[in-house]
C-alpha cells in the first residue's frame, strides 16, 4: 500500500454605556423600536443603490443576520463576529465549533451562515464545471480562493480535465490540520483514470496565508507528475492557495 505524504507548511457583544444599540438576549417583542427599524431599511436601501461595495464587513453580515434574528438588533453580533474572524468570508467559513464560542450564535444562525457559504461555493463552482479551463483560468482561480483560502487547516483537491481541457469533476481527496495533509500519489492516479480524465491539476491551501511552497510540497508533486506520466496522464499544475494569492507551480518553474 502506498503511503502517505504529508504537505507543511475584543468580543463585545453587548454595547457599552451610551451605545445605543439593544443588547442581544431575549427576543424584542410587539413593534421594533424605530431606531432599529429606520437603521434596517437604510442599510437595506444602501445595499440596493449602491451594492455591496458600500458596505463594510459587518453591514453586509447584518443584513445576513436579518433575515436569522428578525427581533434582534443584530448589529453588535455582526461586530463580534467580525471582531473575532476578520471579515465576512471567514465567518462563513469557520468551523462550526468556533462559530459556537460567540456568545449570541447558536445553531440557527450557524446553520444559516453555512448556506450562504454553500451558495456562494455553488456559484462559483457553477462559473468553472464543464467549461474550458484554460479560457476560464481567473474564474479557476476565483473558485479555488472562495472554497479554500479561509480555511483553517489544509485540504488536497483535484481538478480533473478531458482531451480537450473542459473541467469534468473537482473533488476533495484529503483533509488535514493546520499544516499538513496526508496524500496519496497512487490514490490520485487512480481517481483520473474511474474518472476516465486525461489531465489534472492539483490543489491546496496553506491556513498560514503564505502559498510558497515547502520542499515537502515540491517533492511530492513531482512523485504524482512522475505516477501520472507512466499512465499517459498530465499534470497541468499545481495550484497552491493561500490567504490573498496563490502560487503556480508550472508558473514558478516547479513543474
């Protein structure tokens, strides 16, 4: 059996005196005080003349949470949880585990934060399947940074081309922790060939932000090109992700 390789590589919630906002805990009942109402609908009109693009972090967040806590100001948890992650994109892709250590969130808002993050991962999935990669290369690369450049521990996936270099299948083929993953270069070879696939093109994230690669990630690029080649398969590149930009092996010389 072959073996595997391993790749390395304030909270406050509630506002302080003289804030005006509601502190989050037991739902508003009867009418929404007008200052939450009136703040909603600019937000909402700002959002609707303007874009998302005039909005920070947390405004775009709070008009998710909206829609999850419709009798809550939700505005200081907007903050908290951008206080707490960064920004927008990494509060959708934290661990659920984490997301549950911020006081006010529980498994609703969880739950619906994960479906935004799932429709957003769709829709760029949806830009890049069946199409040809080499014309489609920055929406290839836009789709890679939104599932993998926030998270939190490394994962492997495979991009899987035909003759003519139409993207057939993307999948995930490993999970590790915050700096290594265990891969396995015959398992990779093996999955082009069900797949039926003349190309590949291999892909991962370092949780550091920083996509330079080690000598680990060298060595068994070259162990899977080497695989790929006895069976008549190419290994286009290999991408690595990291927080705001990637590295391309075949881009860099590596490969």
């Amino acid at each position: 059996m072959s073996q595997p390789h391993v790749f390395q590589e304030s909270l406050a919630l509630f506002p302080s005196a003289g804030d005006d906002d509601e502190a989050l805990g037991t739902p508003l009942t009867g009418r929404l005080p007008s200052y939450i109402g009136d703040h909603r609908k600019r937000l909402r009109e700002r959002f609707n003349m303007a874009g998302a693009g005039a909005l920070q972090d947390y405004e775009i967040l709070e008009l998710v949470l909206f829609q999850l806590m419709p009798r809550h100001d939700v505005k200081p948890l907007a903050r908290a949880l951008i206080d707490r992650f960064g920004d927008f994109s990494r509060v959708l892709s934290a661990p659920r585990d984490r997301l549950n250590e911020v006081k006010g969130v529980g498994p609703e808002i969880i739950t619906g934060l994960k479906v935004v993050e799932a429709a957003a991962h769709r829709m760029a999935r949806a830009k890049v399947m069946q199409r040809h990669v080499i014309s489609s290369w920055d929406a290839v690369l836009d789709y890679c940074h939104t599932v993998m450049a926030h998270r939190e521990t490394e994962q492997f996936r495979i991009l899987f081309l035909d003759r003519k270099n139409v993207l057939i299948a993307d999948e995930e083929q490993a999970r590790g922790t915050v700096d290594h993953v265990p891969v396995y270069p015959r398992e990779v070879v093996k999955r082009a060939l069900e797949l039926n696939a003349s190309a590949i093109i291999l892909v991962h994230n370092h949780p550091s932000g920083d996509p330079t690669p080690s000598q680990s990630d060298i060595d068994m690029t070259e162990q899977i090109n080497t695989a790929a080649q006895a069976l008549g398969l190419t290994v286009h590149d290999h991408l690595i992700i990291g927080k705001s930009r990637e590295l391309s092996f075949r881009a860099a010389g590596y490969l």
